[in-house]
C-alpha cells in the first residue's frame, strides 16, 4: 500500500554506532516541497534530515521523558541548521520553535509533515504545528533528504517531493 515500515533492532542499533534504520530519498536541489506521513510507535526520537556537503538542516523529534517506553532521548526536540560544512566543531544553530511536537504528541498516529525550501526561507509542518524559519543554511544546495528513527517503529507513507535546482548544484 505504499507504506515502508521497519521495527529498530537493538543490537544493529548499537552495531551502527547508535544508527537506527534510515530511509534515503537521493537527489540535488537547492528549493523543494517535501511532504510524507509518518507513524512513530515508541519511538526514542525520529529524525529528519536535508543533506549536501554534511548536514543542512536538521529536525528531531524527541520522546524526553524518563520513563520513555525506549527510554530518555538524550537529543532533545529541535531544529538544528548549519550554514556552513557539519563538523564536530561547527555544531550549528539550534532553533526551538514554540510549541514543536515531541514524539509522545505523535506517538501512533500518522502525521502528515510537510517542508517547503525556497532560498533561505522554510515552512516546517508537523500536524497542526507550523513554524517558519529564515537562515543562510536553507539556500545551501543539497543531495538528500533522510528520515531515521531510534528504537521504537516507524512507518512512512505518501511521499513526494518537487524540487529545483540551482546552477551551482547542476554542476
């Protein structure tokens, strides 16, 4: 029915360096919409990704409860954007917009979550919560967009994604 879908493994989760399953959609584009449901079922954290030279940009969605079905998330719930090359020193900006679901707000439930790129501006949707964010990271061309998640289930459903590229991209 169109719906990928995997449980974590916790001994491949630690195999990976504490890497849970990844779902890669490959292609260049500097502006895109991007949207897709997902169901997150006691999951740790689920985590978003736009990719290039490193991380751009960054969503996490966190279950930070101590008594978290798979236990604290030590990543809380965020945003994070990096305007330049992703390193152990270039860390990025956080941002935390107010009132950003966390996992247990979602928890069984298929939300749709939409993102929509044009230069440095993004809409970032997750269900009812919409936020805008404006930052240099945004306008970096990019080559991936990835979905993973930390223990738990997760299930993805209806994705698409248009995009454009931009000269330096082409290249």
């Amino acid at each position: 029915n169109g719906i990928a879908s995997c449980v974590a493994d916790p001994d491949l989760y630690k195999q990976f360096k504490n890497h849970g399953p990844i779902l890669k959609w490959p292609r260049k584009f500097s502006d895109a919409a991007i949207q897709f449901e997902m169901k997150a079922t006691d999951c740790q954290r689920v985590v978003f990704t736009l990719n290039g030279d490193g991380h751009i940009f960054r969503v996490t969605l966190a279950d930070e409860r101590p008594d978290a079905p798979a236990g604290m998330s030590k990543v809380p719930t965020r945003i994070i954007v990096w305007a330049t090359k992703s390193s152990k020193q270039n860390k990025g900006d956080t941002i935390k917009p107010k009132s950003m679901p966390d996992l247990p707000a979602v928890n069984e439930k298929w939300v749709p979550v939409k993102l929509d790129v044009k230069g440095r501006q993004a809409i970032l949707t997750i269900g009812d919560f919409q936020t805008e964010i404006n930052h240099a990271a945004l306008a970096r061309d990019k080559n991936m967009v990835m979905l993973t998640f930390a223990h738990g289930e997760l299930a993805v459903r209806n994705f698409r994604m248009s995009s454009s590229v931009s000269a330096v991209a082409k290249q």
